[in-house]
C-alpha cells in the first residue's frame, strides 16, 4: 500500500469487541489523589484522544494500562487479563499492549536495528533472521529503513519517535498506547511522526493517546476523552467533543488550546 | 555534523618557527605562566639528574655485597641476587617454574578476556577459558597430582600470590557487587535490608579487621577438627571487602540510567533480568567503568595487607629478602622501588585499559 492510498483510506469502523475495560479505577499517590473511580471502556480497533490539563491523570492513566503504574482500587482488564499484582498476567499484558513514550526510550547502546529486533527475540523468541526482517519491514513502514544500522544519538527527534513507534509495532501489538508522543519534537518533526500515527490508525490499530494535537483527534478519533483533576469529565466523538462541549471545564481548556 | 566543520588552517612556517610559536603560546604567554615555566624547569633540573645518577650511573647489577658497597648509587645487585625470592617467595625452589607458568597462563587469560571488547568473536570464549584456567593454574600451584609435587599454598608467595589474590578477587567480587548492587535497589524488604546491611558493615571495617577476623577470630567458631585454608580466608575477606565498594560504584551507574529505559523494557515485555541484562546493566557498567577499576586498583594494592596474616605477597617477598642475610638490609630502597614499579606497572595498565574501554565502548553512539 502506497502512502498516498492510505491516507485517502478512511478509517474501519472498531469492532463491538471491548479489548480495555476500566472499572471505577482509583490510585493514589500518597494523599494525593490522581485517578478518580475512572470508566472507560475501549473496543477493539478504536482510537481514542485522551486530553486535559497537566496534572490532569491522563498520562497515569494510559501508563496503568500495562502496568507501569499501579492503581488501587478498581478494575482494569485489558485484553480479556485482568491487571492486577499477578507478574504472569502483567508479562501476558505487556506482549500484547506497546507504548510510545515522549522521550523515546530508545536504547542508546544498541543500534536501530538492535532497538527494533530486541523484544521480537527475547519475548516473542522469534528467531534472528525472521525478527531483522520484521524490524527492516517497520522500519519502512516509517520510512527509515536507511537509518537502520545507526544509533539512536545520530538521529533527530523526528526519527527517533518515528524508531520508537516502529519499535513497538515489531512486538506486533493489539493495542498501542501513545504518551504524548510528539511533546517532546521540534515543531517542524511533528508532522512525521503524525502522518505514521494516522496511517496506523487507519489500518486499524485500537489506539489509546495522550495528545494535545487536536487536528489529530479530529481527523482520526473515534472518541476524545477530556480529563481534568484525576476524573473523565467529558467524552465523546470528535464533532460533538469540539462543535458542543458540554461542561465549562471542557470549554475553558478548548478556548485555552485552540486560541493560539 | 563533523564533516561539516571547517578544519584550522594548516600550520605555516618551517618546523624551527612553529616549535618558537608553540613555546611561545604554551610557555610563555604571561608573565606568570613563563614564571611557572621556569620554576618548573628548575625543579627538575633539581630532582631528575641526581636520580639517574642513582639509578642508572652509580648503580651495579652485580649480584654481591662487595660490589654494592664499592658504589654510591643504587645496588640492583640486591634485586639480582634475589629475584626469585622476591618474585616467587618461599615456594621450593627446584619447583618455580610451576608459579612462573601459572602466571603466564593467567596473563593470557587476561589478555585474551581484555581483547573482547574489540574482537567479539572471543566474547564466547571468555567463561570456557576460566573454567579450564584456574584448575590449571590450581593444579599448577598446589600439584599433588600429575607427577607434581604437592605445595602448601602457606608456601606460595611473591608475584603470583599478588596476583592470584587480586585477579580470583575482582572475578568473584564482580557479580557479588552486582548482585549487591541489584539488591538494595530491590523491592521485597528483606532482599534490600540484608543487602544494605551487608554493604554498610563490610564497608565500615578497614580491610585489615576483616582479614584479621577472617585469620583469628573466624576459626574460633569452627567446630573442633573443622578448618578452612588460610589463604582461602584471606582470598573470601578480600571478595567480600571489595564488593561491598563495588555495590556502591554500581548503584551509582544504575541510578544514573534514566527511569524511561526501565519503562521501555517493561513496556515491550522484557522480565526483570533481561531487562537488567540486555539494557541497563550495559549502560551502567559502561557509565561507571573509572570508579570500578578505580576499586580494582585499590583492591590490587590492598592485598599487600595479607602480610599480617602472614602470607608473603610481592611486598612481603620483599622484606623477606631483605631480612634473609643482614648484609642486604640497607638496600631495603632499591627493594621497595622495585616492588613500586611492578605494582606501578600493573595499575598503570589497568588505568590504560580502563580509557581504552571507555574509549571503545563509546564509538558509534552519542554523537
């Protein structure tokens, strides 16, 4: 599929299948209450934008998706596993979930390639020569199958992401989850690692991300959910989200973020 | 980009006015620059000539009394005449070719593990070669077996000794440090306290209490007929000495590597130990590469402390010499320069080894 094909593809409708349930999820950190009795159920191939304040618990909340952050009390399953204490379900988890991370997290000592091929061999225990051409296949998909054999240090930041991203999908995931994935990029880098993160979407990856990009959210979200304080205040598909905002809080950010 | 740059402009002028321009620049290029220039340069016009007069000009190399006393300078006669019990202390004397062949094997032991930074291919090769090395070397050492004559290792001594102690210390204190290391930072309490507690007594204890306890006191609380080697005693203080610092010095590497590599290997599904293995450990071991041989250093030196314990390590094996006929006594410099320039030797090549490696290891990456 050429590039321009996808991005005049619309995106497949998700499936009724839910792949994330969160049952009135809360957690703590300390006193301080980061995630309040959060619902949010997530079906198969849906994409969703999380948005809010910082300090809002969205970042928190994504990252208790696969457990890098623990919740208290509540329930979470993902992928019909439910996220617990439980190390056997949390691994099971993490094989099927991946995230983008704002500062990449690449690993410096290895090259791209190394970066790309060292969970396909470690936890899928795909053998080497099948797991290069994997990563060789992502790195394309990003367009930067040329850079394969440098470190992460020589690229800029643009890339860098756009190796991330290549990264978790060479885990061949069911679900992605995006921290606020261009935050970190220069201005002019952030529309490439956008135009791979709508080309996934409309492939049909179920996407959860955290993201002020609103163009973004407009063009591909099924939903876009507005937290502000550790709650979900408002949710809902991208026209009504942006065209009739219901609560004030939802306003007030909007006419924050847009103005400019 | 490097290649970007311009590069200075070649230097013009034959080689006589460069020389006077960079004397110039470097030498004198203040008034208290050339003053330092020039108080440098009478100190050692003070203090190099009288020690080569010492050293090479008024010195002898034969090996007797007679000739020492007949020059001013220094008397290599003693380290002549004594060599090899300097070198290989009270082990029998028909029998050191056994410690000299010893120590060759464990140099090219050494050598071969060192050269797989840049030849990967040995990196396999590395834990096969110690398996079979310190069984020979042992066998060596002790015989008892293959025709060999068995030596109590209370007879062993001089260089081998040094560098058995030390090089059996760094390969065991190691991972021992590493898993030390691993353990404070761990999260199931009883891991963490037994490691902290651990790491904060060894290292509160000078290591000459610790090889004292080890030779004293440790076996007052065997059962009667129950005794572990001395030199053995001595060989575990020293392991568990050194890693108690080496905890330490990883500690810092691992906190110094950003949380964000820990949640990448999560997130992709990596367990705890590869994740350790295969991405933070690489980058703390190599963040912290100076202060580790820096351990290793002190540690190589710190052995010379088995003398009270009575083991006669290079610098014991030393004053031996010195005190094995009265007439050498005096020339106890010529034997401490000597065994100050085989423990030179040995840390200043650790300390090349240690740039190269960093060296090594950074290529490609962070540019």
């Amino acid at each position: 599929m050429t590039a321009t094909e996808t991005m005049n593809k619309v995106a497949p409708p998700p499936s009724d299948e839910d792949v994330i349930t969160i049952n009135k999820a809360n957690k703590w950190y300390g006193n301080f209450h980061v995630l309040k009795d959060v619902d949010l159920t997530v079906r198969k191939g849906e994409r969703i934008v999380i948005c809010g304040p910082s300090g809002s618990g969205k970042s928190t909340l994504i990252r208790c998706l696969n457990r890098l952050e623990a919740y208290q009390t509540g329930e979470i399953t993902v992928d019909g596993i439910l996220l617990g204490d439980d190390v056997k379900n949390i691994e099971a988890v993490r094989r099927e979930v991946c995230m983008v991370f704002q500062h990449f997290n690449l690993f410096p000592h290895m090259t791209v390639l190394e970066n790309l091929t060292l969970a396909p061999i470690w936890v899928r225990k795909t053998p080497k020569k099948e797991a290069i051409e994997l990563a060789m296949h992502y790195l394309q998909r990003v367009r930067i199958a040329e850079q394969a054999h440098k470190f992460p240090g020589q690229l800029s930041g643009g890339q860098q992401q756009r190796v991330a991203i290549a990264r978790s999908l060479c885990m061949q995931p069911k679900i992605m989850l995006f921290d606020e994935p261009t935050s970190a990029l220069d201005p002019e880098m952030v529309k490439e690692v956008l135009d791979v993160m709508v080309e996934l979407a409309k492939e049909g990856m179920t996407m959860l991300c955290v993201t002020h990009e609103m163009g973004f959210a407009k063009e591909v979200a099924d939903r876009v959910v507005f937290m502000d304080a550790g709650e979900i205040v408002e949710m809902g598909e991208p026209h009504d989200f942006f065209d009739n905002p219901k609560s004030d809080r939802t306003k007030l950010f909007l006419s924050q973020i847009l103005s400019h | 980009m490097a290649n970007s740059l311009k590069l200075p402009p070649g230097p013009v002028g034959t080689v006589g006015q460069r020389s006077v321009t960079w004397v110039r620049k470097n030498l004198f290029n203040s008034w208290f620059n050339s003053l330092l220039t020039l108080l440098s340069i009478a100190f050692v016009l003070w203090i190099v000539p009288p020690i080569i007069e010492w050293a090479f000009v008024n010195s002898t190399l034969t090996p007797s009394i007679d000739a020492c006393r007949a020059v001013t300078g220094a008397c290599w006669g003693f380290i002549n005449a004594n060599l090899r019990l300097i070198l290989f202390g009270v082990y029998p004397y028909d029998e050191q070719w056994r410690p000299l062949l010893a120590m060759i094997v464990l140099f090219g032991v050494i050598i071969a593990s060192l050269a797989g930074v840049k030849y990967p291919r040995m990196q396999k090769l590395i834990i096969p070669m110690w398996v079979v090395g310190i069984p020979v070397i042992a066998i060596l050492m002790w015989g008892g077996m293959l025709g060999l004559t068995y030596v109590q290792n209370s007879s062993w001594g001089g260089l081998p000794l040094t560098l058995i102690l030390s090089t059996i210390g760094i390969v065991f204190a190691f991972p021992l440090g590493l898993l030390l290391a691993l353990g404070r930072q761990s999260n199931m309490p009883a891991i963490k306290t037994l490691s902290v507690v651990y790491i904060e007594v060894i290292r509160g204890v000078p290591l000459i209490t610790v090889l004292f306890m080890a030779s004293v006191m440790f076996p007052l609380f065997l059962p009667d007929g129950v005794s572990i080697d001395k030199l053995l005693r001595a060989q575990i203080g020293i392991i568990l000495f050194t890693a108690a610092y080496l905890a330490e010095v990883f500690r810092g590497g691992l906190q110094a590597v950003p949380r964000g590599q820990f949640e990448a290997g999560d997130s992709l599904g990596l367990s705890y130990w590869q994740s350790m293995r295969l991405i933070i450990l690489p980058q703390a071991l190599r963040l912290v590469i100076p202060p580790t041989v820096n351990s290793f250093i002190s540690m190589l030196k710190d052995t010379t402390l088995v003398v009270i314990i009575g083991l006669f390590d290079l610098l014991g094996a030393v004053k031996l010499a010195l005190r094995s006929d009265p007439a050498w006594t005096r020339y106890y410099v010529e034997g401490y320069v000597f065994a100050a320039a085989i423990f030179f030797l040995i840390c200043y090549s650790m300390g090349r080894y240690s740039a190269y490696l960093e060296k090594e290891l950074r290529k490609g990456e962070r540019r």
